[in-house]
C-alpha cells in the first residue's frame, strides 16, 4: 500500500472553499463588519507583508467567535453535500478514485475547516488532516485546536499520524508555496498536477 497527499483547495477543487464556507455560514452583518476589521490585513496580504495563515487565523477569530457549534457543524455537513461537488476538479477525482483503485492510503491534508471537510472526505473513504475549531461548552472560541494547519505544520501533523517508512511510494499533490514541505516528503510530488523532482 502507498500513500497519497492531497491538499484541497485549488488541488482537488478548481477554487478556494475555505471563503466560499465562510460566506455560507455567517450572516451579512458579520461579513460587513469582519470586512472592515480585515481590511488591513487584507491589504497586508496583498503586498506580501501578511501569510494567508494570519488572514485564515483572524477570519476565524472575527467571524466564528461566539458561533454554536452544532449550527456550524450542520451548516458545514450542507455545505460539504451542495456546494463542495460544484467545486471539485474532475481530474482529481478520477486521480483520488486511481489511488482507491490500488489500495492506497489516502489523505486529504488542508488549512481548511474540517466543519465541512470531514464530511466530505469521509463520504469518499479518505483521512483527513486539517484545522479544526476550538468548543467550550457547545460554543466556537474563534481558534483552532492546536493552531493553522498550514506549510510545516502539515508535515508535523501527517508525521503524527503515519509511519511514512512503512509506504514503499509517498506521492503528494499540492499548489502553492503552502504545500511544498509536504511535496518534499513524497517521492512522486506533483504541483498544479505537473509531476515536478
């Protein structure tokens, strides 16, 4: 059996749902308003001095605080049956299936929220690795459990969770500079799906 690493958005879908899900779930006032505490980070982002891990940590911050956990779970199992096969490149799909096809070990690993992810990927049989929001007593603090599952901390995680020696062929599919730590742990690596060395 190998093992297959999947990133999500813009790999295995042609668009980012992390926004899309945030859209979906949170009421127009508090888009409006998490807009305009955004906005300087947003900027910053745009000009390079900001990580897209800081706009993902201040998102969830400004817009999940306070939030009901149950509700969100059910918005994201909605979200994960109507909106994410809208967004799913059929060029993944058949490369997921292949991998199902051999027996391969497959992992989704993503910054995005596992509220919708999950749901996804456990209705095709895949692992998952991703952030994930932090409960106190049924209610969302804004932050995730054990922070940003993004660049070096999805190696940390996948090298948590598997024995990477015990696959005779690791192949990762990323694409950006947010997947190439993870790209590097493969020994087929492949970026914007062009097999890259």
């Amino acid at each position: 059996m190998n093992l297959a690493l999947f990133d999500f958005d813009g790999t295995i879908t042609h668009n980012d749902t992390f926004s899309l899900f945030l859209k979906f779930s949170l009421d127009r006032k508090t888009q409006l308003v998490g807009g305009i505490r955004l906005a300087p980070y947003i900027a910053g982002y745009k000009l390079g001095w900001v990580t897209d891990k800081t706009i993902r940590t201040k998102l969830c911050q400004i817009g999940y605080v306070g939030y009901d956990a149950n509700s969100l779970k059910d918005m994201g199992q909605e979200f994960a049956k109507k909106v994410l096969p809208t967004c799913v490149r059929e060029n993944a799909l058949e490369r997921i299936l292949w991998h199902k096809e051999q027996g391969d070990q497959i992992v989704v690993v993503s910054a995005s929220l596992g509220v919708y992810l999950e749901s996804w990927c456990h209705s095709l049989g895949l692992d998952v690795i991703c952030n994930q929001l932090e409960i106190h007593n049924g209610i969302l603090t804004g932050h995730f459990i054990d922070g940003d599952c993004g660049y070096l901390e999805k190696v940390n995680r996948i090298k948590n969770k598997y024995d990477l020696t015990q696959y005779p062929t690791i192949y990762a599919y990323g694409d950006t500079p947010n997947d190439y730590a993870m790209l590097e742990l493969a020994h087929k690596k492949y970026y914007r799906w062009q097999e890259i060395d």
